[in-house]
C-alpha cells in the first residue's frame, strides 16, 4: 500500500496535490492501492473532486494544522500503521529532518523536494527539476539512508516530472482509458503552427489555482486599455478552483470581446495545443508547456521559483517577465510588451517551440511508480 501525504488550499493552491495525484494514477496503474492523507477539510473537498472517478483511491482527513508536520506524526503513524503503508510520498516544504526521522521507523519514505533546503532521511529523493544539477545531491546523499538502510535513491530531472497523461498521449486516444493510457508506448501530438495562415493569437492565460497575487484582472484591465483584446487578439483565461474573484472576472470577460473564461479544465493539455502562447504563474505549468511545446511568457509568484525562472527563462526558451512580488505594474507592463513583439513577430514563436522539443517527454510518474515498486 501506497500512502501519499499532501495538502492543497488558498495558500498553497492545487500543484503539488495535482502531481501526486498524476503519481498516484501511475501506482494503480501498477496494481497498488493508495491512501491520500491530508491535514484538514479544505484540502478534503478540492482532493475528493479530483478523484471522484477514481475509486482505488482512499482518502484520510488527519484534523491537523497543515503547516505544523511534527505536530501531526502522532496520528499520521498510527494511521500509517492501521492501514498497512510500506512508502509513504511526502510532498510538502514544511518537513523537518524529525519528522522524516520519525516516519522512518514505520515505512519506507519518498520526498519530492524542489528546493533542497535540507537532507533528510529517506528511501528515494525526487527533484524533477531542470535545475536540480546547481545542486550536490550526490555527495549531499552519499551516506543519507531511509527505512531500508540502502542509500538514498535520487531520481532527478525532468524525465521524472510527472505530468498528466494528457500531456503525453495522441488525441483520438481511448479517454475512459485514465491509466491504462499512461503506458501506451505512443508519440505526443505535435501540432506545428509554424507558417499556418492565421491571423489570431490564441493566449492561454492562467495563474495558478488560487491566482494569490491576484493577477488575473489587473493584466485583463491593462490587455483591454492597450487594445489587446477582440480582433486578432483572442485570450483564454483559465480561472482555478480558489481564485477569490471569480465573479468579477466572468463579469468583465462578458463586457469584452475576445476573453473566454475556462473553469474546471479537464483537458489543460488540449486547451494549450489549440493556443499559439501562453501568459502563465511560474510552476509546474511552464513544464506542461514545454511537454506540448507551446511558447510561454511568465511571472514569478514565490521565492520558492527563482530557480525554476533562471532554467526556464535561458536564451531562446521562455521568456521572463519579473517577480509579482516585488513590482506587479512592472510584471504587467513586461506582460503587454512581450505579447505585443510577438504578435509582430510570430517568427519568434516557432523559435522558441523549437527550443522546448526534448525537455521533457512527461512520463515522469510512470518512472516514480516504477521505483518505488521495484
């Protein structure tokens, strides 16, 4: 039995839960079973909706303070213990070196670490990363071990970041098929737009799935002062699950032409594939792009991403347009900059797409479940 501890709410928004859900697909997928195990009824309801179709995963509410991890391992080992976990994946930036240490004596432990802010006592340490050489795992992990007492097992690079199977499976493909897809050995649907005769710019704009630099109307505010919006200038706005202002948003998408409001997006991979640039929050998402090869100008939202801006924005890549921490009129004006040189210069966008072939192929999780089990 697989268990997975992760949380997701205003504050930490859906990534990290949507990767360890994509993850926990892969197990089933595999023949395990996998229990979710979550601090309190906030990251209950958005977890619940996400895997309401899919049965083989369980769900265990620990009425904790999400933030406080060792103040939860009283009862987060006695239900590892109850329900029979042999690894336990921990996604989380509130871990302590006690709080694997003391998960250690029960089960093997998996950590799927971003920053590498501490090492820590586990079975298999995961940073999917393209920046994870600036760090020395391998010396950092030389004499680290977990519950087995073998070394420390690190799987790095995006070849372990695990995206949605959508990202990485032909389009016709068999959609009541959610796992036994992820191990068909198919190609991912390139759609070439280079030379195309279009005059419109389809822009996915998305920021995460709380927005909680609130984004998402200012930019729209300043997209529709510049003229950017109706005529050739069609932006598809995807609107998460905690964006506070949702209602005002819709609002001012219905007095604009050439602004379209996405909620619950079930097919992200399919809506990327049918714009020619994306306007996106630092994250997991510029990863997705990349899988579908699809242009992208983006913001830094936490201190936590300023490695992921330096790989992501190299030469030729993606492009970079400032921290919305420390000057969001700035980031915003980059924003309408960049969008309106490469709507001048479309030649600009086959550059970059060319750029994001072989990043990544996506089948990250494929590989997480393969070792853990192995």
């Amino acid at each position: 039995m697989i268990g997975i501890r992760v949380d997701s709410n205003s504050i930490i928004a859906t990534g990290h839960m949507m990767r360890c859900i994509t993850i926990a697909k892969a197990v089933i997928s595999c023949g395990e079973s996998v229990t979710f195990f979550i601090a309190d009824e906030e990251s209950q309801v958005l977890l619940k909706e996400k895997i309401k179709d899919l049965p083989d995963i369980h769900v265990i509410t620990l009425n904790t303070v999400w933030d406080d991890m060792e103040g939860e391992l009283p009862v987060l080992i006695e239900q590892l213990q109850l329900r029979n976990i042999d690894t336990l994946i921990v996604d989380s930036y509130k871990v302590t070196y006690d709080y694997f240490k003391a998960i250690d004596r029960v089960c093997r432990t998996v950590y799927i670490d971003d920053l590498h802010e501490g090492i820590y006592p586990v079975d298999i340490l995961i940073n999917y990363s393209g920046y994870y050489d600036i760090f020395d795992y391998e010396k950092d992990y030389s004499k680290v071990h977990g519950h087995d007492m073998m070394p420390t097992r690190l799987l790095l690079g995006l070849m372990y970041a695990p995206l949605r199977e959508q990202f990485y499976t032909v389009e016709n493909c068999d959609k009541e098929s959610k796992v036994a897809s992820l191990y068909e050995d198919i190609n991912r649907i390139e759609v070439e737009k280079d030379g195309r005769d279009k005059a419109d710019m389809d822009i996915l704009f998305a920021c995460g799935g709380a927005d909680t630099q609130n984004m998402i109307l200012p930019t729209l505010n300043a997209v529709a002062d510049r003229g950017l919006c109706g005529g050739s200038y069609i932006w598809h706005v995807v609107v998460g699950d905690y964006v506070a202002n949702a209602d005002s948003i819709e609002a001012f998408a219905a007095m604009h032409d050439g602004i379209t409001i996405h909620r619950s997006v079930q097919d992200m991979a399919a809506l990327m594939r049918s714009c020619d640039l994306a306007v996106v929050a630092a994250g997991t998402m510029l990863t997705e792009c990349a899988a579908v090869r699809l242009p992208a100008v983006f913001y830094q939202v936490a201190d936590n991403q300023r490695y992921g801006t330096e790989y992501w924005s190299r030469p030729g890549r993606m492009i970079y347009a400032g921290d919305v921490t420390k000057d969001k009129d700035a980031v915003i004006a980059a924003i309408i900059r960049e969008v309106t040189a490469l709507k001048a210069d479309t030649s600009r966008l086959g550059l970059m797409r060319t750029a994001l072939v072989s990043i990544t192929d996506g089948r990250g999780a494929k590989r997480i479940a393969e070792a853990m089990l192995s």
